[in-house]
C-alpha cells in the first residue's frame, strides 16, 4: 500500500488545487472590492444595493455559459452562495 503524501501524483494534483484555490480567493476578493465600490455609488444615487432582477439574469448568464463539468444546478448554488456571502460581506465593511 502506497503512502498518499509520497505519491507524485497525489502530490501535483494537491498542489494544482490549492493554485485554483488561491485563484478562487483572488476572485472573490477581486468581486468583493468591485461589489462594495457599486454599494457606495448606489448608496450615492439614492438606489437600492439588492437588485433581485440582475441577480436572476446573472445566474441564467452563468448557467447559459457553463461548459461543465459542474452541473446547471451547481452553477446556480454556488453562485446563489457568493452573491449571499458578497452581500455579507459589504454589509460588514461599512
């Protein structure tokens, strides 16, 4: 029986995830940054933050252009997921 932490594979795939990881959290800091500056201007202009409209044709968007192998339905979840953690997270930075 191999020891997984010796296996080379298991070692570049390990690795591999963790630079997708790192990018994964890039992004969302990327968004988040982006996100609060669009607060501040909405806030500015008198506009409600939330607009349930875009977010609707933001998820259709995003599960019109999925290639897979992520599923419609893990599209929509995941992304349902970062718009509810943004939101939090705007709310808590002012």
């Amino acid at each position: 029986m191999s020891d997984a932490s010796s296996d080379p594979t298991i070692q570049r795939l390990r690795r591999e995830i963790s630079d997708v990881d790192r990018a994964l959290l890039q992004g969302i800091n990327a968004r988040l940054a982006l996100v609060a500056e669009l607060k501040q201007h909405k806030d500015s202009l008198g506009l409600s933050f939330v607009d349930p409209d875009r977010e609707r044709a933001l998820l259709d968007d995003l599960a019109r252009g999925n290639g897979g192998p992520l599923t419609e339905e893990g599209v929509r979840a995941f992304f349902a997921d970062v718009l509810e953690l943004t939101k939090r997270e705007v709310d808590r930075g002012e």
